[in-house]
C-alpha cells in the first residue's frame, strides 16, 4: 500500500455537508475529490478554474493574516 500524508482544514460545517452530498451522488468521497484536485493543479500546473479579482479590486481591500491568532480574532474564533 502506497504511503500517504494527511491534510487538515477548517471549513463550514454547511459548506462540508453540501459538497459531500453532491459527492455522495457522484460516487466519491472527499479525499477522491481532493486527489482529483491536486492532480489537476499538476497536470494544468495551475489552479483548475479560473481565479478572478472583482472590477476595481484591489489588495487593499483584503486582509493580510498576520499570524494564527490573527486568524482566529478575524473569524471570531476562540
């Protein structure tokens, strides 16, 4: 059996449980829809859809994360 590594992420509880219905149905579970993923990233070397910044956006309208504990005070994390 090959060896693997483990992927941790936080992410809405809603946001989890709508997309492993959509993957329930297509036959597949999370960690076959994020090896799809990554593969993708290194097929296409890219991120596999298009990224695209709002008309007149700029960086100065997102936050730069400082640290962890930065994180977690914007996302009103204890």
């Amino acid at each position: 059996m090959p060896k693997t590594s483990m992927i941790h992420a936080r992410i809405e509880p809603k946001l989890k449980k709508d997309a492993e219905n959509i993957l329930e149905a297509l036959g597949m579970n999370h960690t076959q829809a994020i090896t799809i993923f990554y593969k993708q990233i290194i097929l296409k070397k890219k991120v596999p859809f298009e990224l695209n910044l709002e008309e007149n956006d700029t960086l100065t309208n997102y936050t730069k994360i400082k640290s962890k504990k930065h994180l977690k005070s914007l996302l009103d994390i204890d």
